[in-house]
C-alpha cells in the first residue's frame, strides 16, 4: 500500500544545498509495524514527511494506496492526510492555549459530526494513548512533555486512519512512558494499522516486525526483525 | 460547517484575548476620533453659518479700516473713520434702503442687584431692529426723543437678563449698572438662539448718543449696518453707498478707501473660509489617528504571522482543506474590525455628544466620516489579517510549521 520509488529530496537555503534524501525505494504493505532508525541527520523527518504526504520529493514517485501523491492537488492532499493518516510529529506541534480535548478533535472539525460525538471519540484517543482523564480540560501548554506526546498520539488517533506514522514519539519519555506508549502502538497494529515510527534509539526499533535502517539519506539495511516485546 | 466556523472564530479570538484587544483598540481609536473630530469640526461651521444667517438677508455692513484684503477685512472697527454723520447722508441721499443704524460696541462689565456679568453694549438707534433682525420681546426699544437726549435706558438682552435678574425675572423698570453709570431698562429682546462664540442673546443695547457720550466718549462708529429694502437692490446700494462714502470723505481712488463693505454671503464666506481651515485642521489630526490606528492594527496583525502561519501548517497537516482556513482567518479579521468599528463609532458618536455639551454647538456625525473611518480601518484590519493567513494556507504543511 506505500510504495517509495528512488525519492530524492534535496534542500536549498540560500548558496547551501543539503541533500537529506539520495534515492530511497521501499515498499510497506498494510498492517506492517516498521521502524526507521539511523542517526540524527540521516533524513528520516524529512522520509517521514513525504510519507506522511506533508511534503513533496524533490524527484521519485511515492504511491499511496495506488495514488501517486505528488500528483494530488492541495485539497486532495488534505483529504488524505485526513482520512488514511494519522501523524505524531517530533515536536508535538499542538495548538498553544488550548485545551487537550479541543487539539485532539481539531481534525474533525468541518466533518459535519455533532459535538458530542467529536467530544466522545475524543476522549476514547485520549485513554487509548494513555492520557489521565483528569487532565482533558488542561492547556497544552500546562503539559508535561509526556503528556504532549500522549495527546499528539490521541489527535493522530482521532480519524481512525490506515497508517500511523510517529516521528521519534519516545524521543522526550522516560522509560516507564516510552513503555506506555510502545504498548499503545502495538496494541493498535495488532488492530489492523499500518504503523511507521521513527527512532534513533535501539530497543525502541525493536519492537517493530521490520527495520529500514537509514544513512546519509540512503537505506542501508532493511531487514525483517522479530519483535522483542520484553526489552520495552 | 458554518457552526465550526464561527466557534473556531469565536474561540480563536477569546483564546488571544490581547492580540484581538489590542486589534480592535486600534480600530476604535482611528474611528471614534475620526468621527468625533470631523463632528466638531462639521458643528463648529454650520453653528456659525446660522448665526451669520439670523443677522438678516439685506443687511450690509460698513466697517472702518481698509479694504478688505482676500475677503478679510483688516482690522476692521479699529480705526476712527466712520461717524453719524455718514449714517445720516446714506439715510438721505441713497434710495432703496429699509434701514440704517449706526453702532459702537465695547464690553464691559454690568452689575445689577448685585450680580455682575461681562457683556457687550451696543449703542444705537431703532433701525438695528430691522436691519438685524431683533425683535423685542417685553417692554419697547428707545426712540427718537430717547436717542435725542441722551437718555440713559437699555434694552437687554435674554441671557443678559437671566444673568442679571435670574430666570422669571421682568427686568423692565430695573436699573443695570455700566461703567457705573446707572442705566434704566425698557425692554428685552427676543431669543435669537445664537451660541458659542456670537451670543446675539448676551447683549445690552443703550441709545447711539447716550454711548458716544457716556462711553466711548467720541462721535465715531463702530460700524454702521444698512438694510436695503429689498435683496435685488443689495448691487446697487453697495456700490452708492461706497461712491458716497468715497466722496464724503474726499478719496479718489477706491482701493484707498478708508472703509469697507460686507454682505452676509462675504460674511459666511469669509467665516467658512475660517472654520473651513479650523475644519481641515481636525481633519488632520483625525487622518493622524487613523493612520496611527491602522499602523497598530497591521502591527498587530503582522507580529501573530509566525505563531499563526505555524497554527495553519498545522491544521492543514490534520487534513482542513484550504478553503476552511481562510474562511476561518478572514471571519475572524472580519469580526475583530466590525466589533470594533461598532465601538469606534459609539464611542465618537457620543464623544461627539459629550463636545457639544462643553463647548455649546451642535457637533454633526457625518455618514461620510462614519464611512471613510471604517473603510480605512476595516480595510487595514482585514488585508493584514487575511492576507499572511492566505499566504500560510498556500504553504506545505512542513514549510507553514517550519515558518520563523
Ligand atoms: N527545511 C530544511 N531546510 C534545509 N535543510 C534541512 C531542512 N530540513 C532538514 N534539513 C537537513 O536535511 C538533513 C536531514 O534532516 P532530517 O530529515 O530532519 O534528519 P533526522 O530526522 O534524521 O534527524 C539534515 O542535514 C538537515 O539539516
Ligand atoms: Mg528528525
């Protein structure tokens, strides 16, 4: 269902080029649990955007679901990422001064479905990621970042997508959180979701069924792995 | 769909509270001033063209002094060249006039019972009545034999009166006290409703001989006001009264001439001259404002680019189509300028109110000030608030997050 065919995607900041990525081609099928690893700079964000369909590659095809994305107009785009992706992004990115419950159903707004069930689907995400229901009506910006995590995974929740793509989601945990939200993602490929995440640590890597291993915008490895459940 | 509109507006501007009050801040400012000063300025002009008006239609008015320079006469009642004697040879020698009363007017301070105001005194005869248009209300104004010998009568004005005698009061058969001089009064004129800055209502008329004799203590005037008898005579009469006058005294060339003419249409123009220059003065200030409210409003809007352009990228990164983001950024510009184009024009509206109060004129709120203000500032706030977001909603979500 995601199919990567030699994407290259090179970024230009005045007289500096920086290639990030070198012609990357992989396939995911559906319901796959895949870690990319490699080192800081490696272009796994910049991988994880186009996958994401966030962003466009500088050159290469990039199909989802059949559909070439680059080709998709802007509102084709945001139809995708609404309704087959679910992304937790590196840096949280929620909405400042506002409450947990309103980030998580940002996505659903327009849709057309009542409050109450917004509100209600909202607050499934939002236990299913681990979030304490105390904390639903608290500003984002009063959250640890443990909990921003945990709402960001709630809000990539809400729309029920195919894929779930997560950019370093242990990146800022303790291991006792990591371990909650690893359990989360597990639980939700076991539901039948494609999931994606990004890491650099490991143990975290671990737990998935397959490892692409990235560097200097290339894959260097991708393996099947059989998931170590115990280590985290 | 129009229901998550107007909450996401709605919650996004209570959720910043300063951005959005300080928006409408500057609106607010820029229009009330705008509405408030143009007001005044509009007020200030129809007040005195009013008061020019209810002086009468016929009426012209030899002053001494030079001639009038840029229809502004120079110095006008301040040299000593007009006397009774030229008002005598207009009444006998120049045809087609209703009216002639000479006049010396000086201020001074008038006592009765006790009270005491500062007002003006006009000396003159019975002809002032018709040619400028006042009429007596109670008792009778002084006539021929009063102005003969001299004799030492007043009639009064109604805020004179109130002044000096209270409300209610008849001051007729009283005495007032000028220059302490004392003075009987016998009548008092009819309102004429004038304000500000030309109360015909504050006034204290005494006969022409008895104030070159008890006051200014000469035989000049101050001035000596005409009525023709009929507006298509006005022409004529001015120019032989001016001929006359040259004659009388000995000049042969008219721009020497050591008086000068004015009839009510030179009156008003040169006075909307005057408040024309006052009124594009406020203007001014009031354009200040409104540029001033602008800059804040576009400063504001200009200083939320980088939190908003990122806020975009991410509601499109969950999927909002483009369309629902501008809608939602041009509703919200479009709220914040109405609420406070709203305010802005209550509050100038009644600031208007508030002036008029204080300075006694009627201040008129415009519609094309009303508009022009909120034009400006609507267009201000809506362009600065609009255009960044539309700008936003045409980025990738990745260049709209990464946006600093
Ligand atoms: N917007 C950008 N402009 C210029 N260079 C960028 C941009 N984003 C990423 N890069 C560069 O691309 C390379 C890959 O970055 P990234 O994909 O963020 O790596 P990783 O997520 O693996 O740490 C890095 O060298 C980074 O500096
Ligand atoms: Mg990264």
């Amino acid at each position: 269902m995601i199919e990567c065919r030699n994407l290259i995607k090179t970024y230009i900041s005045g007289d500096v080029r920086t290639d990030a990525l070198k012609g990357v081609s992989f396939k995911i099928n559906k319901g796959e649990f895949v870690s990319i690893i490699g080192p800081s700079g490696s272009g796994k964000s910049t991988l994880m955007h186009i996958l994401g369909a966030l962003d466009n590659p500088t050159s290469g095809e990039y199909f989802l679901d059949g559909h070439e994305v680059s080709k998709l107009d802007d509102d084709e785009l945001s139809d995708l990422r609404r309704n087959k992706i679910g992304f937790v992004f590196q840096a949280f990115n929620l909405l400042p001064r506002t409450t947990v419950l309103r980030n998580v159903m940002l996505p659903l707004l327009y849709s057309g479905m009542t409050m109450e069930e917004r509100n209600k689907r909202a607050k499934e995400c939002l236990r299913y990621a681990g979030m304490e229901e105390s904390k639903f009506m608290n500003l984002s910006n009063q959250l640890s970042g443990g909990q921003m995590q945990r709402v960001a995974i709630a809000r990539s929740l809400i729309n029920n997508p195919s894929i779930i793509l997560a950019d370093e989601p242990t990146g800022n945990l303790d291991t006792k959180t990591s371990k909650i939200i690893m359990d989360a993602f597990r639980e939700l490929n076991r539901k039948g979701h494609t999931i994606i995440l990004i890491t650099h640590e490991m143990d975290v890597a671990d737990c998935a069924n397959r490892i692409i291993q990235i560097r200097d915008g290339l894959v260097e490895r991708d393996a099947p792995n059989k998931p170590n459940d115990h280590v985290i | 769909m129009i229901g998550d509109l107007f909450k996401e507006t709605v919650w996004s501007l209570a959720g910043n509270k300063v951005r959005s009050g300080l928006t409408i801040l500057g609106i607010v400012i820029g229009i009330a001033s705008v509405i408030a000063l143009v007001a005044v300025g509009q007020g200030a002009q129809n007040s005195i063209a009013k008061n020019i008006e209810s002086i009468g239609s016929n009426l012209i008015i030899i002053s001494p002094g030079s001639q009038r320079v840029g229809g502004i006469s120079q110095g006008g009642g301040s040299s000593e060249t007009l006397t009774t004697d030229d008002a005598d040879a207009i009444k006998s020698e120049i045809a087609n006039i209703s009216a002639v009363a000479p006049s010396v007017s000086k201020r001074y301070q008038v006592t009765a019972k006790g009270n005491n105001t500062n007002t003006q005194i006009i000396g003159t005869n019975a002809d002032y009545l018709a040619a400028r248009n006042v009429a007596i209300g109670s008792g009778s104004f002084f006539g021929d034999s009063q102005l003969k010998s001299s004799a030492k009568v007043a009639v009064i004005g109604p805020t004179t009166s109130e002044d000096l005698f209270g409300t209610d009061a008849d001051p007729v058969g009283q005495t007032i006290r000028i220059n302490n001089i004392d003075f009987k009064v016998i009548g008092v004129t009819v309102a004429k409703g004038g304000s500000g800055f030309n109360n015909q209502d504050d006034i204290v008329y005494v006969p022409l001989l008895t104030a070159q004799h008890y006051l200014s203590g000469n035989s000049y005037v101050n001035n000596i006001s005409v009525a023709a008898a009929d507006q298509q005579y006005m022409t004529t009469v001015q120019s032989q009264i001016t001929e006359l006058l040259l004659r009388r005294h000995k000049i042969s060339d008219s721009t020497q001439a050591d008086f000068s003419l004015m009839n009510q249409n030179d009156i008003i123009a040169t006075a909307s001259s005057i408040t024309g220059t006052f009124t594009m003065l406020l203007s001014s200030i009031a354009g200040i404002s409104l540029l001033v409210g602008g800059i804040g409003i576009m400063n504001m809007m200009l200083t939320t680019v980088t939190e908003r352009t990122r806020e975009i990228g991410l509601r499109k990164a969950v999927g909002i189509r483009k369309i629902y983001i501008n809608l939602q950024f041009l509703t919200e510009a479009v709220i914040l300028t109405f609420l406070g184009g709203g305010i802005g024009i209550i509050l100038g509206w009644l600031a208007s109110l508030v002036i008029s109060k204080l300075i006694s004129l009627t201040a008129q709120v415009s519609l094309s000030s009303v508009l022009l203000a909120f034009g400006v500032s609507a267009g201000v706030g809506i362009i600065f608030g609009f255009y960044p977001a539309r700008r936003a909603a045409n980025l990738s979500p990745i260049e709209a997050l990464r946006y600093e």
